[in-house]
C-alpha cells in the first residue's frame, strides 16, 4: 500500500521533489525526455542500493569495516561474523561466540562487499515499475489483492473524476500521535516563538509578516515514556556499601521526535531521548535529568537564516530544548546534564544521517549547546551554568561539601558511571597485584594538591578507594571537562553544594551568586563572628532570606506511559531502521522513511505478510 497524498497538489509535490533530490547533485531530467524503459518512473535512475547494516565482530565487538575482509558462519537463523583478529589469534579448532563453541573450520572468509538493491512496485493501471522509495510504498502493508495505483495515475484519475482523494482526516500523521502535557507544552512555546522570530524578520527587512517565509507544518510528539531503573555497577556499589548506597536508581526515560511537512510528506527531522529521575528517586539522582542523545538531519524547511543571525532551523532545535528545559523547571526539577560529545558511528538516533550534513566537533557541539544554554539564561530558566568537574572536583571558596564518588549523579549509559567502574577494577588488580608481591601495606600516594583541592585533610598516603577513585575520575574527565556540561534550573547550596528545591535561599546582596541553604545557614549561626561569610575578609555580609517558590514537592507530570517495541529505546530504534532500511541520508529516503516510522507507531503489533518485488 502506498502513501495517500491529500491533494493532487501534494502528489505534484511528491514526483517534482524526487528530481531535486540532494542524492544526485543535480537536477534530473523532465519525465518527458526519459526513454529508459529500465528506470524507475518517478527518479528516472536504474539500480540504487541501500547502505549496508553495520556488521560487528561477535568475540570482540569491533566493526568489521566497509569491503574489508572476516570470517562468518551461517545457520539457518543467524550469521556469526568474526574479524581478522579475532580468528587469527583462536590458536583452538573452535572459536567462542556468545558462550557457544563452533568449529572453526567452518568459518568460510568472505568480503564486507554485498550490496542490497531497492526493491521495486508495478501500478497496476500504467503497467510501469518505479522504486519502493520514490512511490512511498508500504511493503509492510501490502495487499495482493488490492492494485497498487502511482502518482502520475493517481492525478490522472482525479482529474477525470473516477478517483475522489481522501480526507486528510484518512491518513494518519504524527499529529494523529497522542498529544502529552510535554508535547503541548513544547509545541505551544514553539509556535509563539516562531511566530516572534517572523515577525522581527519582516521589521528586519522592510516587508510584511505574510511576506517573509515562515516554518510550517511542525508537530512534536512524545513516542515513548517509560519508566526504568539503572543499576549500579558492583564494584562502586562495594566501595560505598557502608554509606548505604542505593542499588539503583528508577527513572522515567523519555523519546521526543520533531516532524515537518515536506513537499506533502511528513519527515521527521529531530529526536531527543531524556532520563528523568524524580522527586522519588533517591541522591544523589534525586530531581535531576540527563540528556542522553539528541540528532537531527538537516533537512528544515525553509533553510534560511533566522532574525537573530543563526539558522532558522537552529533556532526551532533550541527551541524545543529551551522548551523541555522549561517544562523540567516548572515540574521542580533541579539540574540537567548535557555530555557534549559527538556520536560514535552507529550512535546516532537516526540511521545514516545525510551526507550533506557535516560532522560536527567537540568544540562545534558544545557552542551549540552553550548556545542553548545562553538563551535560557536571559529568560531565567537557567540560573547557572558549569561543568560535571568544577562543580564535583573542584571545591574553592567557602564550599564545604567534601568530594566523593559517591555525590556524582549516576545515569543509565553515563560516561562516568561506566569509567568509575573500571577505575574500581584497576584499583582491585593493584590491591590483588600488591598482596602477591606481599607488598600489602603499600598503597599509592595520592598528590597532595589533588587532596587539598577536595578537602581531604588526610595526606599521609592512606587515602581511601572513594579519594583514589575521585583522582582518577578527575584526572579522566579534567581535559574533556567542558564537554560535561551541567546546567542548574535552581540555585545551588555554596557550602554544601546541594540543591534548594524548598524552604530558603539566604543571599549576599554583596557577593556574587553566593547563596546557601536553610542547613548551612543554621550551621552558619552557630559560628564565631569571624568564622562566619565571608570568611577571607573582615567585613560582615548580611544574609538575606529569600522564599523558594514554584517548586513542587513531586516531579510527575500525570502523563501515563507511552510503550513501544521500537521507540523505548535509542538501540531498538536504530535497529528497527538498519534491519529495514530506513535511513535518513538523503530526503528522499527520509521521506519514507518517516513514513514507515509513522506506520510503526500507529500500528505497534503489526506484522509483516508480505513483500512487493
């Protein structure tokens, strides 16, 4: 079954896009002057292959990279693959794959080199075949007994009067999705905003609202919003069982995917996936949301630049961030982390970004989040901005809070949580390493300014694990720190460092951003005069109390759960789209893409029956 335009002006849309599309770098020639009875009707191309799905070595994990040579065995129901390595250096007649032994003479070497072809349809009226892809075919949804019609016959027929096109009503789209407090919330601050950045366009050039382009056909919706727990490693879970850590951490996860009508097609342009641990969950995650992937594909329509000198579709990404970030605050949420780092290859959210969208640096990335940032702040959404390191590692000034391992918020998929781990192992396999030596008594001097700078007075050499972990940890994440980003959405305690959700906040009118909780005043009181804020200078500071107002004892937003196979989470997404060919490289692909991501979503259970050739 194929896509239904609503219009024949939709269909027009649909064939006369296919011959700008950026696959091909020009435009292709008129349907006219195509002679070749081989090409697909609507692109006028031939054969056209599909990405291939990344293939991985089984024992180790590593890519098998693009025509390199492996080793595979095939069953019925699997493919084993094995890289180079991985076969040479199994000195035993088997080789280990997921705990099952196989023979290794039966591993036959092959080349990464096979190649997939678009499949084809026939209309049934015209007789003439056209690519799956360009007809927006649903082979998933396909009926042997029900005549697949193409664009052009499909215009035909209605101006003929024998085809009535359908109600938009009839075809189901993302606004069709369920609408969710956070969606409404996103697409409402969204569309004034838009609708501001227009308007200041139209003073900027002289011209009338109507007459500058405008973003048109957005809809935000949240696809899935689920509630999971992350557990916490064993190891680190050790080192802290005397101080009652928990053993894990419930979450509500979140995926927000962004999609814009183009060219009569609805194409899902950006995707979002949250973790959000509520008033519920215990410290240190308590009130606290990460950002764990965040992609797009740069396909915005219109491509201009905004009023505020960025492009337009920047500003509709940051939008929807400043918007969630909003919404987090109002809901009583207290920090959001942002890891700034640029996907992995096969890390992204959507399958095989375009080609014509340039990867993008650390240093690119983090600007554009910093970006963000800026802007929340000038609308008091955000009222201070640092880094995972100088708020955890670094403690200068009055703070008093003493750095341990055990107050960095843990998260599902983390970069620290994973390295911490790690770091727990290697400091065992020294313990275990020095006790063989009988060199038990011996540990490893942690340097004293490492110490200092995290308040630990004990520098004699017998630091603890959590002091040996915490200067490994910042050792790790000091050259990347920035890249941590941690944005506060309320003030945090200067003495203790953690954050004020209720009661007061007590302010110095005279320094800047020193503000201390209810505790920490208490503490403060019970101190001599000198000892007192600020304590490097004789002046007396007073403290002023100011009420904290509009946070809310619980973080839920009565939104109920939103469960999907496919959607949960961002691995279960990308496979759906690399087992299916659904990539996003270029619009075209994009196009059906989105359509076939449409399908899923609307019909969660069903299956595949039959295919198209």
């Amino acid at each position: 079954m194929a896509h239904i335009p609503a219009s024949v002006e939709d269909a027009r849309l649909i064939i006369d896009s296919l011959r700008e599309d950026p696959l091909y770098g020009q435009q292709l020639p008129p349907v006219s002057d195509s002679i070749n009875e081989n090409a697909c009707q609507l692109c006028k191309q031939e054969k056209l292959t599909f990405e291939p799905p990344p293939m991985y070595c089984f024992p180790c994990g590593a890519r098998i990279r693009r025509n390199g040579p492996y080793y595979a065995y095939d069953t019925r129901d699997t493919h084993h693959s094995v890289c180079i390595p991985c076969y040479n250096k199994s000195r035993a007649h088997t080789i280990e794959v997921e705990g099952q032994m196989f023979p290794k003479a039966r591993f036959q070497k092959k080349r990464n080199d096979e190649e997939t072809q678009e499949c084809w349809v026939n209309c049934e009226r015209c007789n003439c075949w056209q690519h799956q892809i360009c007809a927006l075919f649903n082979d998933i949804n396909y009926d042997v007994e029900q005549a697949y019609t193409c664009l052009y016959c499909y215009i035909e027929e209605v101006k003929r009067g024998l085809h009535v096109p359908s109600p938009q009503s009839a075809v189901l789209g993302a606004s069709d999705l369920p609408r969710t407090a956070l969606s409404d919330h996103i697409e409402e601050r969204l569309f004034k905003r838009l609708k501001l950045e227009r308007q200041a366009r139209a003073v900027q050039t002289g011209r009338s609202f109507d007459e500058v382009a405008g973003a048109d056909g957005l809809v935000v919706r949240v696809v899935s919003s689920v509630d999971k727990k992350v557990g916490v490693k064993p190891r680190f879970l050790e080192t802290f069982q005397e101080d009652n850590y928990p053993t894990e951490f419930p979450y509500k996860s979140k995926a927000v995917l962004l999609f814009q009508k183009i060219d009569g097609v609805e194409v899902c342009l950006f995707g979002m996936y949250v973790q959000e641990f509520g008033a519920e969950c215990a410290f240190p995650n308590q009130r606290r949301v990460y950002l764990s992937y965040l992609d797009s594909v740069k396909y915005f329509r219109p491509g201009i630049k905004a009023a505020t000198g960025e492009a337009l579709r920047t500003f509709v990404y940051h939008e929807i961030l400043i918007g969630y970030l909003e919404y987090c605050k109002q809901r009583g949420f207290t920090s959001c982390y942002i890891w700034a780092r640029p996907p992995l290859e096969g890390d992204n959210i959507f399958y095989c970004n375009p080609m014509i969208q340039t990867t993008r640096t650390s240093d690119i990335l983090r600007e554009w989040c910093l970006a963000m940032i800026r802007k929340a702040t000038k609308e008091e959404i955000v009222v201070e901005l640092t880094n995972l390191y100088d708020h955890f590692f670094i403690t200068t000034g009055e703070c008093k809070a003493k750095v341990t391992a055990s107050h960095l918020p843990y998260f599902d998929g983390g970069y620290w949580p994973g390295a911490a781990e790690d770091m727990v192992n290697q400091l065992h396999q020294e313990e275990d390493d020095q006790k063989l030596q009988k060199k038990g008594n011996a540990k490893k001097i942690i340097r004293k300014r490492a110490l200092e700078a995290a308040c630990h007075t004990d520098l004699s050499g017998n630091a603890s694990k959590d002091d040996m972990l915490m200067q490994k940890l910042g050792e790790t994440i000091y050259p990347m720190k920035e890249d941590f980003i941690m944005v506060h959405l309320q003030y945090s305690c200067s003495h203790c460092r953690s954050f004020m959700s209720s009661g007061k906040r007590w302010a110095c009118h005279q320094c800047r951003s020193f503000y201390i909780c209810d505790k920490c005043y208490s503490a403060e009181q019970e101190l001599e005069e000198r000892e007192r804020h600020p304590s490097n200078s004789r002046e007396t500071h007073e403290l002023h109390p100011v009420d904290i107002v509009g946070v809310p004892e619980e973080t839920k937003d009565g939104d109920g759960i939103i469960e999907s196979k496919f959607f949960d989470t961002r691995q279960a997404f990308l496979s759906l789209c690399q087992e299916n060919h659904y990539q996003f490289d270029t619009l075209r692909l994009a196009r059906h893409s989105s359509m076939m991501v449409l399908y899923h979503l609307h019909n969660p259970t069903h299956q595949r029956f039959n295919r198209a050739v």
